[in-house]
C-alpha cells in the first residue's frame, strides 16, 4: 500500500511540475511575441517618417515656414516678458510683506532679551542680598565664638597693624617703581607719540593721589601706635568696652578695605569703557563715510542706467528702419533682435541690482542710527556711574572720619551707624558693579554690530564690483552691435 501511495504522490507531482513549467514557457513566448511586434511596428513607423522627412525637406512652402516662424515666436516672447514682470511685481511685493514681517518678529526678539536681562539682574540682586544675609549670619556666629578670646586677638590687631604698615611701604616702592617705569617709556616714545602725554598726566595725578593716602595711613599707623600703646596700659580697665569696639573696628578696617579694592576696579572699568567708547566713535565716522561713498556710487550707477536706456531707444528706432527693408535682411534683424533683448534683460538685473543696493543702504543706515543710539546709552551710563563713583567717596570719606571718632569713644552706637553705612556701601556697589557688567555687554554688542556693518559692507562692494564688470561686457555687446549695424 505505502508503495503505492507514494507512486500516487509522484505521479501527481509530476504532473503539477510540468502544467506549472508550460504555463511559464507559455507566458515568456507570449513576452517575447509582444516585444518582436512592438520592435517591428517601431521600425515601420521610423522608415514612415524617414521617407516623409525626405519628401518634407526641399518642399518650397515648408522653407517658408521654417524661416517665417522665429518672427512670429519674437511676439509670443514679448508676451512671456510682459508675464515675467508681472510676475516680478507680485514677488517684490511678497518679499516687502515678509521684509516688514521680518521686522516685527526682530522687535520682538529684541524686547524679549531685554525683559530676560531685566529679570536675571534683578535675580542677581536678590541672590546678592542673600547672600549678604548669610554673611551677616555667618559673622555673627563667629563674632559669639570671638568674644572668648578679645585680649589674644588685639594682640594681634597690633601686629597685624605693623605688618599692614610693612605691606603699605612695600606697594609704595612697587607703585614708585611702576611709575619710574612709565616715565622712561613716556620719554622713549615722546617724539613719535605725543598722545600719551596725557595718561602721563593723569599717572602722575594718581600717584600723587597715592602719596597722599600714604601720608594719611602713616598718620593713621602713627596713631595706631600711640593708641597701642595707651590700649596696653588701658587694657584691664577697659576689657568688655574695647572687647566689642576692636572687632567693630576690625570688621570696619576690612569693608573699608574692600570698598577701596572696589573703587580701583570700578576705574580701571571706566578707563577701559572710555577708550571703547572713543573707538567705537572712530568706527561710527568710518561707516559713515562708506555710507557717503556708497551713495554716491549708486547715483553714478543711475546716470550709466539712464545713458544705456537712450541707447537702447536708438537700436530699437534703428530696428524699426531695418524691419522695413527686404526680406534678405530677416536674419541680421533677428539677430539685432536678440542683442536688444539681451540688453534689455540686462538693464533690468542691474536695475534690480540698484533696487537692492538702495534697501542694502537703507538698512545699513537704520543700523548706524541705532549703533548712535547706543553709544548714547552707554554714555549716559558712564556719566550715572561717574555720579555714583563720587558718592561713594564722599561716603567713604565720612565713613573713615566716624570709624577715627568710634576709635577714640569706643561708642556702640557710632559703631552701629558705621556698620549700616558699610552694608549700604556694600549695596551700593554690588550695583556699580552690575551697571558695568550692562555697560561691558552693550559695548560687545555695539563691536558685534559693527563688525556685522564691515561685513556688509565688504559684500556690497564685491556687488559693485561685479555690477562694473556687467557694465563694461553691456558696453561691449553695444559696440559689437553697432559695428553689425554699419556693416
């Protein structure tokens, strides 16, 4: 049975495999047929059109019109010339709406970052009165600890008065030193810069401003000692007294100290935002004077404009007296055609070119007018500062004069005043501060602006450049014209 089953399987197989094998060898016949039909046809119609291309050839009327219709495609091209234009009307006023929506969008952005940096300012003073919090804190908690151990610490106030005493004489000498330095370079380079007479000037101001603080410290140190003196002999007597006046006065000694580290840095700023400010000035007269060249090479680009538009009427009135001539002049007056086409097309890329150049202008002006605007800004920053450099001093000064009467009365309560004018100096100048980090980042913008100006002005003068060499190949197409036209 199992034999004969499997005979049974095999002799359906077999016959599955050759019905699926002639239906394959039927469908590739079926193919090939196709292809041999579609090749036959294709070479029917090829010798068709061969044998009707040879009778076509020398057919008279078929001469007439291959030579009649370039002429009538030179209407349909004026007409897909007036449609280019219009089409070129509707572009330019889809580039003015997206130009003026491009403007929204930059005021914008321009407001946004100015309420992003009004915000992380006032988030940096809220940091900044915290963490003058914690410092008052932190010192309070030490100034506890401190009391424990009042009599070793003015022992070493004393010496720490002697070895301020020793640092002052030391950055006297290095300040002489460092102006002996300036001084021979001032005297090197006399003869071929003059312009730095006045920072000698005002180098020799300051160490005189310098020497004169030496006096006062040495007066100061002078005292110091006298008071030392009078502390040692004073000091079982006045244990609990001087115990809290000393660390007040300490802690006195060193905001004065930072306030005054402070105040150096606050003018080393401001000399430094002056002499930006002087070149960026510079950079505003260079820009202007591009500006001032600009124009006027747009109005010479007017003029040549304005010349090749009369040339232009010519060849067209001398096209109009070579239409009326015979018929074997067809070809010349084509080719003239396709010249003046040639020109005319011309003419309207340099007239965009103008177009552009002018909106190029417009914008470097605007741009200039802002730059102004900033520096105004920045000016009127510097003089608040300058204002506020001064109050400070004046502060400082009373400050010094209440800390001398503290030392001499031992009085809390002036002591107290002089503390809350120290934390309000304090205030004040982590404000001053913030100013000049504002003023330091209006100055990189007006640099960034500027340099973004140069650029812009580098491109449009390679435009000029390329619209010259566009002109002088125009004027030579014009000559080759004319000498066809006297010809």
């Amino acid at each position: 049975m199992l034999a004969h089953l499997e005979e049974e399987r095999d002799r359906k197989l077999c016959g599955l495999i050759i019905s699926f094998q002639s239906q394959c060898r039927a469908y590739l016949a079926r193919r090939l047929y196709q292809k041999r039909v579609q090749q036959s046809n294709a070479i029917r119609i090829l010798q068709r059109n061969g044998l009707a291309w040879l009778k076509l050839r020398d057919w008279q009327w078929w001469r007439l019109y291959t030579k009649v219709k370039p002429l009538l495609q030179v209407t349909n091209q004026e007409e897909a010339i007036r449609k280019r234009d219009e089409e070129l009307n509707v572009l330019r006023d889809r580039l003015a709406n997206n130009e003026k929506e491009m403007l929204e969008i930059q005021l914008l952005l321009n407001r946004t970052e100015e309420e992003k940096i009004s915000l992380q300012a006032q988030l940096q003073v809220e940091s900044d009165d915290r963490a003058g919090a914690e410092e008052l804190a932190d010192e309070l908690k030490q100034r506890n600890i401190k009391f424990e151990d009042v009599v070793n610490e003015l022992t070493l106030r004393l010496e720490e008065v002697d070895e301020a005493q020793s640092k002052i004489l030391q950055s006297n000498k290095k300040l002489d030193e460092t102006v002996k330095d300036l001084e021979s370079q001032l005297e090197d380079e006399e003869s071929a810069r003059q312009k730095l007479m006045l920072d000698k000037k005002n180098l020799e101001n300051k160490l005189k401003e310098l020497q004169e603080r030496f006096a006062l410290m040495q007066d100061a140190n002078e005292r110091l000692q006298l008071e030392k003196k009078s502390v040692d002999n004073k000091l079982v007597q006045l244990s609990d007294l001087l115990q809290e006046g000393e660390d007040k006065a300490k802690q006195g000694m060193k905001y004065r100290q930072k306030l005054e580290n402070q105040l150096s840095e606050l003018t080393e700023r401001y000399e430094s935002e002056l002499r930006l400010r002087e070149f960026a000035e510079k950079e505003k007269k260079n820009i202007a004077s591009g500006i001032a060249q600009q124009s006027s090479m747009l109005d010479e680009k007017h003029s040549k404009i304005e010349y090749l538009t009369t040339e232009l009427g010519k060849y067209e009135a001398e096209l109009v007296q070579l239409r009326n001539k015979s018929d074997d002049d067809l070809a010349t007056i084509s080719g003239l055609q396709k010249h003046s086409r040639k020109l005319e097309l011309l003419l309207e890329e340099a007239r965009e070119d103008l177009e552009q150049e002018k909106k190029q202008k417009l914008a470097l002006q605007s741009k200039l007018r802002q730059l102004e605007q900033e520096l105004a800004d920045v000016q009127a920053l510097q003089e608040e500062q300058e204002i506020e450099k001064h109050q400070i001093l004046n502060e400082l000064d009373s400050a010094r004069l209440q800390l001398k009467d503290s030392k001499k009365r031992v009085d809390e309560d002036v002591i107290q005043q002089y503390e809350e004018q120290l934390k309000r100096f304090t205030k004040d100048l982590d404000n001053v501060q913030q100013q000049l980090v504002d003023a330091e980042a209006a100055q990189k913008r007006i640099e960034n602006s500027k340099k973004k100006l140069q650029q812009e002005f580098e491109d449009l003068q390679n435009e000029l450049d390329q619209s010259n060499m566009e002109k002088a190949a125009l004027l030579r197409k014009m000559k080759m014209i004319e000498r066809i036209i006297t010809k």
